[in-house]
C-alpha cells in the first residue's frame, strides 16, 4: 500500500482548510487502472461545494478531473487499483468569501481492490458521550471533530470504530462512514436525514441490488438496539473502502451474505 500526494500548487502556511476546516472532501475511485463512479463522484463534489458556498472554478468539469487524475495518477504514477481522498478549499484572496478562489490537495492510497471486503472484521461499539447532528451539511465530509474524537475513543477501548447517534438517540454513522444491516431478505440503511453520509460507493450499491432485486432496501429510522437484531453488518467508507463488521459489544455477526452480494456487484463492472 502506497500514498501519493498533489496539490494544486504552493500550499498556504495559513490556508482555510488548515486554520478553520474550510474544506470540503470527496473520494474517487480508481480499478483496474480506470475511474468508475466518476460522475457520481464528480456530482457529489460540485453539491457539496455548493453547500459550503465555496466558488466553484469554471475549470472544474468532469473532464477536468477525469484528465487530471488520470494524467497525474494512472498513468503518471501506474495507480491501478486506489482511492483519490479530494479536498477542495477556500483561499483569502477575496473581497469576501464566497468570491475567494479554490485550491485543491489530494491523496491516494493504493489498494488490491477498492470494491473488495477488507479481510479484517471489524469491532464496533456505541458511543454516548456525543452525538452528531442532523442539519444540511451533515450529509457531507466537512472538517469533524466527533469523527476525531470517536475514533480516539475507538483506539483507547480497542475498538475499530464508533456508532454515533444522532441527537434523537438513533444511529446516524461511525466515524469512518455508513452502516448497511441485513436481517432476512431486507437490508436497513440509516437515512441521510438521520445523520448518515451521501456516499457514491453506497448509493452505487444499494441500487445495484435493488435493480436486480436481490433485497430490499429499506432507508430506516434505527434506535441503536436494531444493530443488535442484524444477522451481518457492512460498513462502506468511501475513505478507506468496504468492511464487515464482526462484533458490536456481545454480539457477533457473520459476514457470507454480504460477501456475496458484493461479489454480485464487483462482477457487474
């Protein structure tokens, strides 16, 4: 596994993105030395720009990032198989805010397969202490201190994650992305309004499944004792890729369901 990183020219010692969080993040996904998803990807990078009122360059179509990306990483660093972190931020060259440009950094992280099931189950727990909210920019990866604080917890208690709550005490995500919970034929998705991320990588594969109706897909209200009722658990981070979850507290989940739903998916590309 190996990181790459770019940016958009001289970092700032005193950059937004450094100083205040005021960024945005969204991944892209590179397989067998091509992008997939990468309209959704590109959409969901223009949305949530556009929800942090930052100046979205003329420059930035989906041309421009297939280009670049292929131009500097597939071919200029032979990535095959890798997951492009993005994050775009504001500058203070502006007579206000919103009119200041936009720069860009980015990370790479080559991986065997970004659509594999990493082979380490994960262990979960819920954490109380704080929750995260529900409003608009929720949904997107802006700067987060419980994602930084929860997984400092997750370390000092021998966990690999956290369940957050939202303020209504159901689950809304972990600190790494969304949860997927299969019981019988059905597979519960805490809703965006909840909490939980827009996710590209989630969104691509619960419509596969739904299109090939395979299960049902449920976008669901979840008090934190439903995680106990899962038979398997996924976890899909479009940071760090695609997970079984294992154990939460006492329970422990199987994962060959899931294995072969994603098979079903990876299969279809």
């Amino acid at each position: 596994m190996k990181n790459y990183i770019f940016t958009s020219g001289a970092v700032e010692e005193a950059n937004r993105a450094f100083t205040l969080g005021d960024a945005v993040k969204v991944s892209f996904f590179i397989r067998n030395a091509q992008l997939i998803m990468d309209e959704e990807c590109y959409f969901f990078l223009m949305a949530s720009m556009r929800k942090m009122r930052l100046n979205i360059p003329l420059s930035y179509t989906l041309e421009f990032f297939q280009n670049l990306f292929n131009t500097e990483i597939i071919q200029g660093k032979s990535v095959k198989n890798g997951i492009i972190n993005f994050l775009a931020y504001r500058n203070t060259d502006g007579i206000t805010l919103s009119k200041s440009t936009v720069s860009y950094f980015f990370e790479v992280t080559e991986v065997a397969d970004v659509l594999d099931i990493h082979e380490r189950n994960l262990e979960l727990d819920l954490i109380k202490e704080i929750n995260v909210n529900t409003n608009l920019l929720s949904n997107i990866r802006v700067h987060s201190p419980e994602n930084i604080y929860g997984s400092i917890y997750a370390e000092e208690n021998d966990l690999d994650d956290v369940i957050f709550l939202n303020p209504n005490k159901r689950i809304a995500r972990t600190a790494l992305g969304n949860l997927l919970f299969l019981e019988e034929n059905t597979i519960k998705i805490p809703k965006h309004t909840e909490g939980a991320y827009i996710s590209p990588l989630l969104e691509n594969f619960v419509t596969f499944l739904d299109k090939k109706k395979l299960v049902t897909i449920q976008e669901s209200e979840m008090i934190a004792f439903e995680s106990q009722k899962a038979e398997e658990i996924l976890l899909i981070s479009d940071e760090k890729g695609i997970f079984s979850v294992g154990k939460i507290r006492n329970k422990t989940f199987t994962n060959s369901r899931f294995t072969d739903l994603v098979q079903q998916w990876k299969e279809s590309f």
